[in-house]
C-alpha cells in the first residue's frame, strides 16, 4: 500500500508481559516518529528516527521502551513487563525529511490493551 | 514548559455554518503550524501548513490564520458539513528541528 502500516491493530496482554508493534513506513520517507496517544489526549513523542542518524529517544517514558529501525525501512517499538499505564494507542508517522514543515503522514495506530 | 492549547470541548455546529477552531501557544516561538485531521480509530491526517511570516493560507473550504504576536492559530471551515465531523489537532514545528508538539485537539460535531 501507499500509506504508513502499521500492525498489530489491535494487541490485549496481560502485565507483566513484552509486547512488539511494528511500523511499514512509506517508501523513500527518511524519517519515522513514534507517538503515544492516550484516550482523549494529544501525541506524546516518543522517539524520532532520520536515516543512519542516531535516533532521538528522549521522549521514551522509561527503561521498559525501546524501538529500532534498520535504514530506512521498518521499526519496531518494543515495551518490556508491561504495565497498565501503557495502554494507549501507539501511532507511527513517517515524514520525507526532517524539519521545515514536512507533513507527517500517520498510519492507524495499533490499540493497546493491558489487562 | 511549551504548550499548546486548543478548546478541550466540542464544538457543535449546524451544517453550512463556519466552524472556528483556536489553537494557542505559550513558551514557544514556532516557525511554522500545521492543522491535522483526526477520524476516530484512525491516524491525523494532514490538512495545512502556515509559516511564520504568512497570516493567512486557504485551501478549498479552509483557511488558517497564524498571529504570532497573540500566539494564536484559527482554523476556519466555511459551509461546513457533516462529513467535517472529527477531532482537529494543531501542531508546532521549528525550522530545522524534527519535533512537532500537537494539541490535545478539539472534537468537533456537525448537525444536518
């Protein structure tokens, strides 16, 4: 497809557990971004990526969040020993470069549930 | 601390009237803001981009206004119609940096 993808959609597990979302930029886009949004609230940043760059992880709440991305391809955004304060909804963006007023093209977010 | 605030109400409107949306800034001093469409269940969607030195900017049904003195972004839907019914979050980006601070957003509803 043409847009960011973003998978599971939805993902319900208990506390305690590790959890792995995954996000399929668009092609040719340099720049990913993780957000968090919580139910009736705006984007928390989490962490930005731009090309081989080290990426900026100083919106990652704890330890227990880490994220990766090889190139410029797929990422993955890993929460360890989950805790209920974590679901939220998770939504990636990818953007063609950083800065100047790029829009972020956002894919549908994956729903996390945990119990 | 920067921060954003747009109308945490909704904002009810009857069809083909002109919806306003304010979005204020404190702390920051943006070079430019971009409006974001949200549908429940789905990821924003961008709409518009006004930069510093640009007061206005339309696009179709909307326009966007940015005073950097007040602080203050209005975003405009003109004839508005039901299918406008979603959350609208404002967004401050600043040349040359990566990160963009969204808005909580403001639900807005459209009666036929």
């Amino acid at each position: 497809g043409a847009g960011v993808s973003q998978s599971p959609s939805n993902k319900v597990t208990e506390k305690g557990k590790d959890v792995e979302l995954r996000c399929d930029p668009i092609s040719g886009h340099t720049a990913l971004y993780w957000y968090r949004q919580r139910l009736g609230q705006g984007l928390e940043f989490l962490i930005y990526f731009q090309g081989n760059s080290a990426p900026d992880k100083s919106g990652l709440p704890s330890d227990r969040f880490s994220a990766e991305r090889t190139g410029e391809s797929v990422s993955t955004l890993t929460i360890q020993r989950t805790q209920q304060e974590d679901s939220a909804v998770y939504l990636c963006a990818s953007s063609l470069v950083t800065g100047d007023g790029q829009p972020q093209h956002f894919g549908d977010g994956t729903r996390l549930s945990i119990l | 601390s920067q921060k954003i605030e747009q109308n945490s109400e909704a904002l009810n409107i009857q069809e083909g009237k002109t919806a306003t949306l304010t979005c204020n800034y404190t702390n920051y001093s943006p070079a430019y803001l971009q409006w974001y469409r949200q549908d429940p269940g789905r990821g924003p969607v961008f709409l518009l981009l006004i930069r510093e030195n640009e007061k206005e900017k339309r696009k179709e049904r909307l326009k966007v206004t940015f005073d950097t003195t007040l602080k203050q972004s209005l975003f405009h839907i003109t004839a508005s119609q039901p299918a406008d019914s979603a959350t609208y979050l404002c967004a401050l980006g600043s040349t040359g940096g990566f990160k963009t601070i969204f808005g909580a957003g403001t639900r807005l509803f459209v009666k036929a």
